[in-house]
C-alpha cells in the first residue's frame, strides 16, 4: 500500500513591517528648505541688527522683517533647489534616518 498524500508545510507569511518613507521624504524636504533658507537669510539679518540702537522698537522688528523677505526673496530658488537635491541625495546614498532600504 501507498501512503497517503501529505498536506505540504503551510507557507509562512512575510511579516512586512510600514515604513512611511514618503512622509519621512515630504519631512526631511521641508527641513531641509528651512534649514537652507534659515542659512541664507541670516547673514543679513545679522548686519541688519548690527546697525539698530541697542533698544529695539516694533519699528526695528519691521524692519528685520523686511530685511529677511527682501534677502530671502531672489534665493528661494536656491533654498528648494538645495533642499530637493539634498533629500534626493540623502535617499539615493541611503544615509537619511528612515530612509534606507
């Protein structure tokens, strides 16, 4: 006599675990954005304040405000290209937190 067909093993199911990596993309995108526009807008303020009187005003805050949209304005280019590129860079390389494979 045969032995009777056996059932094969059952199929272990791959736990797959959720790595949200375009949140974590959109975070580090935005981060880097701040971080590069932040860069690029604080030299001028920093000379900007150097030439207020030591007791500030609303007036002088204006001003620093003013200061920072005017310097930041012709770089915002280069504050998202930077930010773009360096998440892009990040992700490829495999050195953003999150981000690796």
């Amino acid at each position: 006599m045969s032995a009777p067909p056996t059932d094969p093993p059952p199929r272990r199911r791959v736990s797959t675990t959720f790595t949200p990596r375009f949140t974590l993309s959109l975070f580090y995108l935005f981060g880097f954005f701040f971080l590069f526009a932040l860069l690029l807008v604080v030299p001028a303020l920093v000379e900007a304040f150097q030439q207020l009187p030591a007791e500030s005003t609303p007036q002088d805050l204006e001003i620093a405000s003013e200061v920072a949209r005017e310097t930041l304005r012709p770089r915002l280019g280069i504050a998202v290209a930077g930010s773009i590129l360096a998440t892009a860079l990040g992700a490829y390389t495999n050195s953003l937190p999150g981000m690796r494979a």
